[in-house]
C-alpha cells in the first residue's frame, strides 16, 4: 500500500489553541484523525511528522526516501524563506504536495511567496484542515492502482 508522509512545520503544533479567526479551532491531533480515515478508504497509508526546526524538517523530508512514496508538507512560515526545505524535497526525488490551511496568496506580502511551490506537484491552500484530504485524493489518483 502506498504510504504518505504528512509533515508539518513550526507552530501548527499549536493549531486549535490559539488564532482560531485565522486557523480555525480543528487541533494537528484532529487533522492527524481525519487524514488517517481519508487515507484508509483512499488505500493509502499515511505517517505524521511535525516540528519547530528547519534543520528537523529536512532530515524528516530525508529520512522519507525508500519510507515513503509521497509527501505531504505544510511548512508553515519556513515556506516562505526556506531554500533548505526546496532542496531538500529536491534531493528525494518524491511528489510532494504543499498544503496551507490560510490563503496565503490573500494575505500579507511576505506570505505570498513560497519556495516550497517551485518543486511540489502542486499546492492547496485556504481550505483549512480540508487541504490535507485534497491532497491525500489527488496522490492517491496518481499513486494507487485501481
Ligand atoms: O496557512 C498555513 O497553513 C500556514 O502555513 C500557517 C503558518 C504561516 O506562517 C504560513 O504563512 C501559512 C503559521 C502557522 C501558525 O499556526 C498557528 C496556529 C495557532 C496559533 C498560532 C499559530
């Protein structure tokens, strides 16, 4: 069965507790239970990764060559500064899928660039946690076979 990294980047851990106006109040927890459901009608398999540091990220991204056959990534505010992430995604050679809950084309300038966007499939954002399912629909029609 294929399997699906879903990585998450800084302060989503504190998804649910805190902005709820800008993030909505659905928890990564919630999210990580939603996904795991998807996944299981989708015939995917799906594991969750989160963490505050960058240099975390890219071993996570790493450690998911011959793991994982895609990945999932919301890298929060590293999105827009990280060249790091882009290499690293660069480096496994896997689709990746960049997820953002906000619109962030909608919001502050500094938002509405993302490094991650250069070397994903492709990117949904502004649909909250619903971004997540997207994601895993559109790489389970690309990595499951009927
Ligand atoms: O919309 C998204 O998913 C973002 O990746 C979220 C990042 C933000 O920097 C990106 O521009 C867009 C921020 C995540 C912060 O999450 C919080 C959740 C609750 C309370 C405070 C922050």
């Amino acid at each position: 069965m294929p399997s699906v990294l879903i990585l998450n980047g800084p302060n989503l851990n504190l998804l649910g507790t805190r902005q709820p106006e800008v993030y909505g109040a659905t928890t990564l927890a919630d999210i990580e239970a939603l996904c795991t459901d998807a996944a299981q009608r989708l015939g995917l398999s799906v594991a969750f990764a989160q963490s505050n540091h960058e240099g975390v990220l890219v071993d996570h991204i790493h450690a998911a060559k011959g793991t994982h056959d895609a990945i999932i990534l919301n890298a929060g505010a590293y999105t827009h500064t990280s060249i790091a992430l882009m290499d690293a995604v660069t480096s496994v050679d896997l689709p990746m899928v960049e997820v953002h809950l906000s619109n962030i084309h909608a919001r502050e300038g500094f938002r509405h660039t993302s490094h991650i966007a250069r070397v994903a499939i492709g990117q949904i954002c502004g649909f909250g946690p619903k971004g997540y399912l997207m994601a895993l629909d559109a790489l389970a029609e690309r990595l499951v076979t009927p």
